[in-house]
C-alpha cells in the first residue's frame, strides 16, 4: 500500500531526501532511485510523491529518476498504468489524493507528473545486473523470502550499485 509503515517514509522525507537533494545539488546531478521488488508500485509512487513534496516545499527541482522493478510483468504492467482502487483512501491523506490523483470510476489515477518521474520494468533481481549509480535504493519484503545466500548476493549488488553516501 502507498506509505505503508508510515515510520520509514516519514525518515526517508525529513533525513534522507534532504542529504540527497543537497548533495545532487553540490554534483550538478541528477537523482536516481531504486525501487527493487515494487508489485503495483505504490512504494515507487509513494516515493515520488515525498521528493515532489521536497521539491515544492524548498522551491528546487532536481531531475528524479525511479526505476521500478519486479520479476512479475503483470505487476510491472498494472503499476505502470498508476490505477489503484478507491481502497487507497485508507492509506494515502486526503490532501495527497486531491494533490497528486485524479479520481476517476472506481478509483484513481496517480497524475501525469508523478508517472512521469517512474520507469517501470521487468527485472530479475538474482539474475539480471543491477542498476548503477544509485542514490536510494529501496527493498521492502523481498530479502525475508530468500535464502541467507541470496540475501549475501543481493547486498553485494545494492552495494555495488550505490554511489558513494548512497542509502539502502
């Protein structure tokens, strides 16, 4: 669900966003995430809503790349499209709905802008090379169903594919 875990999200908002941001801003970069094992998306969403948040409350914009993946292409298909159910009231404020979804029949539409902000594709997390410099990478729930082994294979990857000061 979007934000779910509220915890987490409220770090990543007020701690990590900020460092990220000053530090794209101090490297004339842009900044790149990683939502690895992203299902419907609503993570990488949730996630592009708290830098557009930053973004608008500090009066800066830095180029935002999310790249959203998942070995399942339906999921991959369905998170691209930025549809969820009316189900989502219970997890996203009112004024973030009216602020970044456009309600349409049974549900809403995430806005053009935060889609925009998302790549969504088909990747295999043990087999596939991972992504590279990489500002934050996030990897909720996937490491639980994995062997000790995969897990250690898994790290080694994220590991690589941070940059230097980057955030798992």
């Amino acid at each position: 669900s979007f934000f779910r875990d509220g915890a987490p999200f409220d770090y990543i908002g007020n701690q990590i966003i900020p460092r990220i941001v000053e530090k794209a801003k101090e490297q004339d970069e842009g900044i790149r995430i990683w939502s690895v094992g992203c299902s419907n998306g609503s993570e990488a969403y949730s996630m592009a809503i708290l830098f557009s948040e930053y973004f608008e409350a500090n009066k800066i914009y830095k180029p935002t790349k999310i790249f959203a993946t998942d070995i399942d292409h339906r999921a991959i298909e369905e998170g691209s499209k930025g549809f969820f159910r009316d189900t989502i009231e219970e997890s996203v404020s009112r004024k973030r709905l009216h602020k970044y979804f456009h309600k349409v029949e049974n549900g809403y539409q995430v806005q053009k802008n935060i889609r925009d902000m998302i790549v969504f594709a088909r990747h295999d997390v043990i087999k596939d090379p991972p992504f590279n410099n990489i500002d934050l990478i996030s990897c909720r729930n996937l490491l639980i169903y994995l062997d000790s082994t995969l897990q250690d294979k898994l790290l080694s990857f994220f590991h690589f594919s941070l940059n230097r000061d980057g955030y798992l």
